[in-house]
C-alpha cells in the first residue's frame, strides 16, 4: 500500500540547513526499513503552469490552479503495510521538515 | 415459548451479540460494510424466524452463521455484478469463524478501528454507536438531534476513509495503546456526557438511553481490557454520576444541583459498584489518570449522606491532583467551586475572575460566579451573571433551575 505524504508550507521561506540535514536522516531511514518510494521538493506555486487540453487545443495558463494561503512543497511516497505506520512515518516526517504534512493513500 | 419471550431473547441476543457478530464478520472479511449489512439481515432474519421455529439453543452461534452465509451471498452478489472488482475481494472460506476467547476478543479490534483519530471526532461517535452499540442510524440521529441522513454519511465516510487509507483493524501495539485507549474513553465519554446533560431545545434533559449506552460499551471495554486504570476510572465516574440521575431533575423539569438533591433517591447499588472500582484503583497504587480523578471526586460526593458531610479538602487536593494533569480553564473552575466550600465565595470569585478570558462563553462559568455573589449579596452583578448564564446555556432542564435562580435574587 502506498501513501503520499504532502509537505505543507504556509510562508516562503525554504529549508534551513538543519531542515535539510533532518530530512536527509529520515529519508536514510525511510529507504534502510524499505519504506522508501520517492521523494521530492517542489518549486513555489509561482512557478507553477496549468494546461487544459481537453478542447483539443492546448491552453497554457500562467501559476497555480488555485491560489492557496498554504501550499505543496515537497512530498514522500512511501509504502506503509497500514495507515497506522503511515501516520507514524509521517509524524516524524513532519518533525524532521519542520512542517506540517498530509497523508493520502494512493488508490 | 411465547411470543413476548421471543421478543425478548431477540431483544437481548440483539444487546449481547450484535458487537460480536460485527466484530466476527469485519475480521474475517476484512470489510465493516459488508459486516454491518450481513450482522443487520441477520437480525431480520431471526424476528422472522425464531417466532415461528423457536428460539434457537445458542442463538449466538446461531447468528453469527447466519450473517456468515448472509455476508458470503452478498460478495458473491457483488463478484458477479462485477466481475473485475473479484480480484480485490478478500478471500473467504464457507465455514463459520472459530470462536475466539476474551483474550483474542474480536470486538476489541472493532472498538480501536471504530476510534481510531484518523477519523472525525463525531465519525468515531456515530461507528461506535452504530458497529458496536447496535443502534439504527436513526436512533443515533434522534439522540443528537442530526438529520437521519447526516448520521448515514457520517459512517458512510468513516467505513469508506478505513477502507480505502487502510486503517488496520488491529488491537494497537503496547507503544501506542494508552493513546489509544484514551481515544475510545474520549468517544465513551462524550456519549455519556451528551445523554447525561442533553443540549438542544425541546429534548429530554437528561437522555438515559445515551447514558446507558455509553455505560454498557465501557463495561464492555473494562470486560477486555480490566487491567487499564483510566477503563475503571471512566466505568466508575459514569456509575457514580448515573446513580444521581433521577435526582438530578426535580418533578417539574429543573436540574437540581449535588448539594440540593435526595440523597436518598440515589441509586445505592451503581454507587457501591463505583466506589469498589475506586478502592480497587487506589489499592493498585498506581498513578491514577485524569478518569480516576473525576471517579474519586465523585466517589468523595457520593460518600457524604449529607452535603454538609462532604469532605471538602479532600476534593480540592483531587482537583489539585488533576490540575496537574490537565491545567485546562474548566477543570480550574470546578477547582474554584470546592474553594468556595473551604475558604468562602469571596475566596473563589478571587480565583473565578482570573478565568474569565478562557471561559467568558462557558455557560457553567457565569452560573458559578452567579452563585457566589449571590452568596456575598451582590445581587444586581448575580443577576447580570444568570442573565449570561441562561443566554449560553443549552439544557433546558439546566435554563428552568438557572432562571428561578434569578427570579430568587433580592
């Protein structure tokens, strides 16, 4: 089963280097107890691009779809057999970002 | 066996078997929909036939194959529906489940899973009444006063999230219990405390069958786990409070406070059972939790014959004891109420007032602060105080004893 576990942002500002190296010791554990599946940081929604092309033609549109106080930073997938240990990996996930994440099981 | 007896063995079978039956059911087909839907129709099935074939000699077992066999046809109802979801269809075997002992007791999975905190706080609530009380959706929607349809979604959503997040169906491990237990108290509690002091207009004040209720699954709890201290310590605190009730609402619908009611109308037979879980938490010499506090404040108001017996000094070493523990603004207040009693009301207003910012709409707060002015002789700031005491307040029964309290002002 896996989860995707969102890292929230609620302000601008990136990562410190202590930030940086607490993720780099969960993500060791997270890939040593084999619950590792990917990670990965995001751009600020300014950067974003949205694309409709389901009229046949392909619209570009400048920025995120929708415009939110608090946004998507980086994310882990993991594979977790349950949601209790999705959640404890999660709040430890949480600790080591220093933000707030959510978990969402994939389908 | 007549027909009345009938009834009744279903009624109670229905009481003492259905969490089991659930319980039985989700284990083995890994599925609470599917385990609600076939304990229900098996249900059914026995108002329509024990009347007619008697009642069966183990009607226990007897349902539990039952909603088997029904639960089985349902899936297979489904698999041929459609035949690609066959593949994500737990497996199952037609022989009824093995009997499990208290140990390996199902209904405590069901319990955990039913309070897990992934799930909304009132979603706990409506399962939990629904998967291990036994209650329709429509009974839980007149108890908190929720359009039925509510209620449905509600444990709609909640089996749907287990569903699909996977949230295990599982004792937690020993690491993570106490939270957990704690988790399941909170949802006991918070449906005793709704029958206990009902809000909303035009309802009963008091509504006994949330009260019972809540009583009856956390003795169900203290049955599978009757080690744990905050299990006996809620069990004890509900038993103590429940021995009040008929005290607690006057003939003419006003809730009278502990120093007001017949003593002797109590029900001697919950206090006594609720005071032997005290001794027994207090000869474990265990620390007790913030359940076991609340039970002892209780089991000290329940000790004195008269109020004027109550042995006020012990109750505010307990409040200081749970301060401690829980240093919330509402545990303070109640800490305030027992000053009053040793040090005097201007003592306690002292200590009210610098509680006003977090409790300013707290109903209970002005009613407290309406009291003991009234008890200096501030009548016009006692007045004042009701007058907010009766705007925040939901219980009627609570409204009705509030305003002739005022009315009673010089």
């Amino acid at each position: 089963m896996q989860y995707l576990v969102s890292v929230i942002n609620d302000n601008a500002n990136l990562a410190t280097p202590e930030e940086d190296a607490a993720i780099d010791v969960f993500n060791d554990r997270l890939q040593a107890k084999g619950y590792w599946v990917f990670a990965g940081g995001l751009g600020a929604p300014g950067t974003a691009t949205v694309i409709d092309n389901r009229g046949g033609e392909a619209m570009f549109t400048d920025g995120p779809f929708v415009e939110t106080k608090e946004y998507v930073v980086g994310f882990w997938i993991i594979e977790a057999p349950d949601l209790d240990v999705a959640l404890k990996l999660a709040a430890e996930g949480s600790k080591a970002c220093n933000r707030k994440v959510e978990v969402r099981p994939f389908l | 066996m007549t027909e009345t007896g009938v009834q009744q063995a279903i009624t109670r079978a229905h009481r003492e078997e259905w969490a089991r039956v659930v319980a039985a059911l989700a284990k083995r087909f890994g599925d609470l929909d599917v385990a609600e839907e076939a304990a229900a129709e098996a249900f059914a099935t026995a108002v329509e036939r024990w009347p007619a074939d008697g009642v069966p000699p183990n009607p226990g077992a007897w349902l539990t194959t039952t909603a088997h066999r029904k639960a089985i046809d349902r899936i297979r109802r489904e698999n041929k529906r459609d035949e690609k979801h066959r593949e994500a269809q737990m497996s199952y075997a037609d022989d009824p489940p093995e009997p499990s002992g208290p140990i390996g007791d199902e209904r405590l999975r069901l319990i955990f899973t039913c309070c897990h905190p992934a799930l909304a706080t009132e979603a706990r609530v409506a399962l939990t009444l629904r998967m291990l009380g036994g209650l329709t959706v429509a009974e839980i929607a007149r108890a908190f006063l929720v359009q039925e349809s509510a209620i449905g979604q509600r444990i709609t959503r909640a089996k749907a999230k287990i569903k699909t997040a996977r949230i295990p169906y599982r004792v937690p491990l020993a690491e993570d219990l106490p939270a957990r237990v704690s988790a399941v108290l909170t949802v006991l509690f918070l449906v005793f405390n709704e029958g206990y002091l009902a809000t909303g207009p035009g309802t009963d004040p008091v509504r006994h069958e949330l009260t019972a209720e809540a009583i009856r699954l956390t003795r169900l709890m203290r049955t599978l786990m009757p080690t744990d201290g905050e299990v006996a310590g809620l069990l004890a605190l509900m038993l103590l409070t429940e021995a009040r009730r008929t005290a607690r609402v006057s003939s003419s619908g006003e809730l009278v406070a502990l120093g007001e009611q017949d003593r002797g109308s109590w029900d001697a037979a919950l206090i006594a059972e609720g005071h032997q879980l005290v001794r027994e938490r207090l000869a474990s010499g265990v620390a007790p939790g913030r359940y076991q506090i609340l039970a002892a404040i209780n089991a000290v108001h329940t000790s004195a014959r008269d109020v004027r017996d109550t042995d006020w000094s012990q109750i505010l070493a307990l409040y200081d004891q749970l301060v401690r523990l829980d240093p919330s603004p509402i545990v303070a207040l109640n800490r305030a109420i027992a000053i009053a009693e040793l040090d005097g009301p201007q003592v306690a207003l002292a200590t009210l007032d610098r509680l006003e910012g977090k409790l300013a709409g707290y109903h209970a707060f002005h009613a407290a602060r309406a009291d003991l002015l009234r008890r200096i002789g501030l009548s016009r700031e006692s007045r004042a105080a009701y007058d907010k005491a009766i705007e925040l307040a939901g219980n009627t029964a609570e409204v009705a004893s509030l305003t002739r309290r005022r009315e009673q002002l010089g």
